[in-house]
C-alpha cells in the first residue's frame, strides 16, 4: 500500500478540508498583504500604532507587535497548506481551481473585513492611514475596495459553478504565494535601519562590536545572554553583511530571534 493511500483522509474530511484550506491561505495572504503593504512598505501604521501609550510606542515594542502578528499569520498559512496537502485527491475534480481561488478571495477579504470592524472601529488599535486628516476615509476605502469587493467576487465566482477545467494551478499558486509571502514579511522595511541579530553560539562581545564596526553600525540593545542585538545600521548598512560576521538570524522583529534564542546551545 503507497504512503498516498494510507494516509489519505475519508471523502468527508476532505470535503470540509479542501474549501478551508482555501479560506485560510487567502486570510492568511491577506495579513501579509497588510502587513508587507501598510506597515513596511507604505508605513502607513503598525499593528498598535493607535495606542496610546508610552510603553507601547516604542518602536521596539510596535516591532514587536508586528512580529506577533506575522506570526500568527504563519500559523494560518501553515494549517491551510496542511489541509490542501490532505485534500490533494480533490484536484482532479472539474472545478476545483475555481472552487480553491473562490475560497481564498473569500478569506481574504473577510480578512480586511474583519481588520477594519475589529482593529479600526472597536479595538481602535490603529486606522488604515495614521497620518490622514481624514482617517476614517481611507479605513471605509480599504473596506470595500479589499473587504466588500474581493468577498463578493469571490462569492460570485463560487457560485458561477461550471465544470471549468480540471487542475492544479490554484493549489500551486496558493502554495507558492503563502510560502513566498512569509518570507517577505520578515524583511526589514524600507528606512528601518534597526535590525535584531541572533549571533552563533560562543559569539563573544568583542566579536560582536567587530561585526558592527564592519558594517557602519551601532550598537542599540543587548539581552543579558550576549547573544542577541539589536544594531542600528544606519541609511547605507546592509542586513545581509552581518551573516559574514558571525550572524545566525537578522531581522526585522523581536520575534524570531527571540525565538531561535531559547534554543541556543
């Protein structure tokens, strides 16, 4: 008996698999598009960028906040490729790339739906645009434009039925844009000249203020286990420089080096 058939679900599990893994990769495509979009490269607002407090605006904890947030969008992603990759014998029937992109515009629009009752209007944790004089113009654009519009153009399209072409095109897609789009959002943003770095284990401090002065940067933070940094690396430094110095993860969030470094040897 091959892997394939042992470990394939029953018709019904794959029934309800296959429209939720769309769902989920759309919703989970959708914060990243927030988040590469409106806090990185527009940096039009983070996360908590509407709280106010002065704890929370500092820029490390805003950083922060991002990298939960990314994060939790990871673990969407995740389990939405988990479920396609348990519903793949539903690729072969008529319609299905139709009925997976469906699903995923539906996620990702009530995404942005749910962004803009949630964060914009109960939570108040931040608008769309921080610095419009008129912010609830742009939550109300950004509503329907990726919110109301994609959610009706995906329910139009799940409805238009059709046997259409059988394929994989949309599996491949989701899958591709879902583990492309992670990535990018771990990237430092445009003009965010502070980044947080993981050294390797028996790093010491003189190592570390070496790989700095090759790099034109400065030093900002230290944790007390000398092994992770944050370093300000001015408009002209290079992230990537640090990993020939002795850099085992460089990034734009607390999160992930914070992370790797509970697990250092």
């Amino acid at each position: 008996m091959s892997s394939d058939t042992a470990y394939s679900p029953s018709p019904a599990r794959a029934a309800t698999g296959f429209p939720w893994a769309g769902y989920l990769l759309g919703f989970a495509l959708g914060g990243f598009f927030d988040g590469i979009l409106l806090h990185q490269v527009l940096q039009w607002h983070h996360l908590l960028s509407a709280v106010e407090s002065s704890a929370v605006q500092d820029i490390r904890v805003q950083i922060l906040a991002d990298g939960l947030f990314h994060a939790a969008m990871y673990i969407v992603a995740a389990v939405g490729l988990w479920l396609l990759w348990r519903s793949r014998r539903r690729f072969a029937e008529p319609g299905a790339d139709r009925l997976l992109f469906a699903n995923a515009l539906i996620g990702f629009g009530v995404w942005h739906l749910i962004d803009g009752v949630l964060s914009h209007w109960i939570l108040g944790i931040h608008r769309i645009r921080m610095d419009s004089a008129n912010p609830l113009l742009w939550d109300l654009l950004w509503f329907v434009v990726f919110g109301v519009v994609v959610v009706a153009a995906g329910w139009r399209l799940r409805r238009s039925g059709g046997g259409g072409s059988v394929g994989r095109v949309s599996p491949v897609v989701l899958t591709l844009a879902a583990l492309v789009a992670g990535p990018v959002a771990a990237l430092p943003p445009p003009g965010m000249t502070t980044v947080m770095v993981l050294f390797k284990p028996g790093t010491t401090a003189p190592d570390v203020f070496a790989a700095v002065a090759a790099v034109d940067g400065r030093t900002v933070w230290q944790d007390p286990s000398g092994q992770l940094w944050a370093i300000d690396l001015g408009e002209a430094g290079s992230p990537t420089a640090l990993y020939r110095h002795g850099a085992l993860l460089v990034s734009n969030t607390l999160l992930p080096t914070g992370c790797l470094d509970w697990f250092r040897t």
